[in-house]
C-alpha cells in the first residue's frame, strides 16, 4: 500500500525530532487503524503500534473455555485473548509451550502446531464448552 503524499508539519516548539505517529498520519486525514499499522510496518516501524498485526488479519484461536476457577494438570496453561476492538474473550485450553503433559506410559503428548487442545485430550473434569467470540462493534461502539 503506498504511502500518502506528505504534508508538511510543525515540529516539537521545543526541537524535539524524534519521529511519532503523526510522521504516517497527515493532518485531516482519518485512516483506519488497519492503515495506521501497515503504514508503519511498511516504514519498517516495529515497535509501538507497529507491533501489532492489523485488526482482522489475526482471527482469535477457538477452542474450549477454561474456567478461572479450574485447575490446570502440568503441561496445559490459559491462553488469554482479546477482540481486534479491544474486549477480552474467555481463555482457551492450550498445551504448554515449555511442558507438554505426558501420556499415560510418561511419554510427552502429540501436540499440535497450534498448541490448543482438542475436546479429546482436555484434562479430566474440564467441562467440555467452546468460547464464544463476542460480535463486532460497529463504529458508535454498539455490537452488530
């Protein structure tokens, strides 16, 4: 995506240059966030918002809810998500990165790529429920 021509801007009163996020925005214009962030990956910016992967290009994992109340055996863990507006979505069942749980003759289960934890293998107890990802806000902040 090519970046828009540039208007030029009045710097820090104080001379500070250092450059923000209003080096990628000009002034009057209302790009998306999706464009705030490839802008600033294409500037080859890292850090800050540039950290990010723009909103709907990274769809949450689905999987089974994890209560907040349910113990975990070793080698699961909570896996804690969020909306691309923000909202926080229920934790899902995950193996552990650094401890996978073993088998019943102690070897460490097949994990898959994705590390979630099919209803199959979930630990003895854990209610077997999927999570739910809220609907979308639209822009005035209601959900659709």
């Amino acid at each position: 995506m090519p970046l828009p021509p540039r208007i030029p801007r009045h710097r820090d009163p104080a001379g500070d240059q250092t450059p923000d996020l209003s080096d990628h925005v000009n002034e009057g214009e209302t790009p998306t966030m999706a464009e705030v962030i490839g802008r600033l990956q294409q500037a080859g910016v890292t850090t800050g918002l540039g950290a990010f992967s723009p909103p709907g290009t990274r769809p949450p994992l689905m999987g089974l809810a994890v209560p907040e109340d349910f113990v975990l055996p070793p080698g699961y863990v909570r896996h804690y998500q969020a909306t691309d507006d923000g909202r926080r979505i229920e934790p899902i069942l995950m193996y552990s990165p650094d401890h996978p749980p073993l088998d019943a003759s102690g070897q460490p289960v097949l994990v898959p790529e994705d590390r979630v934890v099919p209803p199959e293998m979930a630990p003895q107890g854990l209610p077997l429920r999927r999570i739910v990802v809220p609907a979308p806000l639209d822009p005035a902040g209601r959900q659709r």
